[in-house]
C-alpha cells in the first residue's frame, strides 16, 4: 500500500506528495518494508507519463529535489514544467523514512525487485490516487545501473531509459581508488540511530567534492549540503554486461559530465564529444532503443548538482517529448 499528504498545492504549481510504498526484498516475501518517496504531479492537468527516479549510490531523493544552480530549476521542478510527473524514490538505507533491512538480507537482485515493485505499482494501482500508463525509468550511476538491469530483464516495466552517470566504459583504476574513499557508514555520527549495520556503505568526510563535483561550475554550498544529506547504501546487485543491453527495446538517451572521474579519461570513456560518445555506446544497443548519448561540458559525475544541471535537463525534456510524450 501507499500512503501520501499533500505539502503543497497550487492551481498552476507541480503537486508533491510524500508517499511510502510497500515493497519486499525478493520475490516470494512479503512486502514488509518500506520505500519513501516525493511524487510531483504538473500543475496543470493531469498526466499519463511518470518518471521514476532512480537516485545513484549513496544518494538519495534529494538528488533529484536539489538545484545545483539556486537560479534554475530542479529535475523534478524541470519536468513538471513541461507535464511529467516524477516520482522521486529513497533507496533502502537513503534519507530519514525509508527501511533500512539489515545488510544480510539483501539478495543479489533486490535493489533491481524493488525498483520492479515501484513501476508496477505505478501502472496497476498508483500512488497518491494517480496511475501513468507510461513510466520512464531515470537513473543516476548506481541508480542507471538498476534502471538498466530491469529493463534487461524485464520487457515492458519501463517505456524508456535516461540513464546518466553510467556508460559502457568506465574507468576501472579510478572505481578502483573510489573504493579506498568508501567506510562502514555505522561508523559516521550521521547515521547514528538509524540502525544501520556494518554491512552498509558510505563516503568518507570531503571525498563527494574530490569525486563527484568538477569545481568551476559546483557551488560550494550545494556540495556542502551534498555532504550533510550523503546516504548510506548496500551494492548487492550483479551488475549486467555491456553486451546485454542489446535486450533493451525502449528508446535509451545515455548521459555523462566530460568531467566524471568515475568514467572519462585515459583508461575510460572518451567524452571529447557525444558524437564520439554515441559512437562508443551504439555499438551495444539494438535499433530499437534509438539510442542518443549526450556529453555535458564542464560537469562532473553528480550532473543535477553542478551549474550546468539545466544543459541536460533540457535535453531529457525534449527527449521525453519526442519519445514518450
């Protein structure tokens, strides 16, 4: 079941709801947790189309609520604009009102379930008294990833893919060096009281700057908040091969930072430009996902919280008008 309450609610303002959805960790269990989530609804009729965001390792909601630029609007406040409605999601450990199970309970493949859970939820019975006949699938870095992962598994649980923050070559030194920058997140006071256990993950103190930000167009202020608002998080999933997203037959728009440490440079993806980026990924998909790739100058790999954010939004809107509708 859901349950929501309106936080705002104007004749031409988006209509947000705080919502929690029951979900269970595998197939076969019952649905006994719990993931907390932010619906906006355009304020100017209603919509069949939702996007689901799917928010990236150690991130939650607030991914995709926050302005990386004070002076442009959010995603979610993007779309909502152009009349879809999002559904912003807190993963398992994410934010102050989603479960946290303990980290043994999770299977390979419950992050990718829950997502599963979530679009279904939003075709069959909605949430807040609203169900979408189409739902996109949005995901940053980890969050694409299991974007990614259902699609290939699961024909039809979504009727497109943005994935952003996630390419076909990443660079394995640097995921390899990020790895050192990881913590037991049961040892940060942040997490204190929240029950979380050894088996979750989190950012050591300043490495969000050093790994996720490119500095000349990050506001020190948002990357300040992005480390009092940092979630804790399990990696349980296997993560699909380049080689399966030939399965994928929704259309696909990839993006990434020219500037994302996680995957641009020597050793990794050449973000030069998107036609060489595009050329680096068709090279995995079938016709049928009409793949478009996009390289957003001067940005690193946390893309909604740079200055440069509304470059890409704008380019997922007009994608999303041309593919969804």
């Amino acid at each position: 079941m859901s349950t929501a309450g309106p936080t705002e609610r104007q004749d031409l303002e988006p209509l947000t709801f705080e919502v929690m959805i029951s979900v269970s960790l595998a197939p076969g269990l019952p649905a006994d947790y719990e993931v907390a989530g932010v619906l906006s609804l355009p304020g100017g009729g209603p919509t069949d189309t939702v996007q689901l965001l799917v928010p990236g390792g150690t991130y939650g909601s607030e991914y995709w609520l926050t302005r990386g630029d004070p002076d442009h609007p959010s995603y979610t406040e993007t779309m909502a604009e152009a009349g879809y409605a999002t559904l912003a999601v807190d993963r398992f450990g994410a934010g102050e009102r989603s479960s946290v199970p303990p980290s043994e309970a999770f299977r390979k493949d419950t992050h990718v379930h829950v997502v599963s859970q979530i679009a279904r939820r939003l075709r069959e019975h909605g949430v807040a008294g609203s169900r979408f006949g189409r739902v996109v699938l949005v995901g940053h870095s980890y969050g694409s990833t299991l974007a990614r992962s259902l699609a290939i598994r699961e024909p039809g649980a979504a009727d497109g893919l943005i994935l952003t923050g996630e390419c076909s070559k990443p660079d394995e030194a640097a995921f390899t060096q990020f790895e050192s920058v990881l913590c037991p997140a049961d040892q940060d006071p942040r997490f204190a009281g929240r029950g979380i256990d050894a088996g979750y993950y989190t950012t050591g103190p300043g490495a969000r700057e050093e790994w996720f930000y490119h500095a000349s167009t990050a506001d020190p202020e948002v990357i300040a908040a992005d480390e009092r608002t940092k979630a804790a998080d399990v990696y349980s999933e296997d993560f699909p091969m380049p080689t399966e997203n030939a399965a994928i037959r929704v259309p696909v728009l990839v993006v990434v930072g020219e500037y994302d440490r996680l995957l641009c440079g020597e050793g990794g993806t050449d973000s030069s430009s998107s036609t060489r980026f595009l050329e680096q990924e068709s090279q995995w998909y079938s016709p049928e996902a009409r793949l478009e790739a996009v390289v957003v100058p001067d940005t690193g790999h946390a893309l909604n919280l740079h200055r440069t954010a509304s470059r890409w939004f704008s380019v997922a809107r007009e994608w999303c008008d041309r593919h969804i509708g």
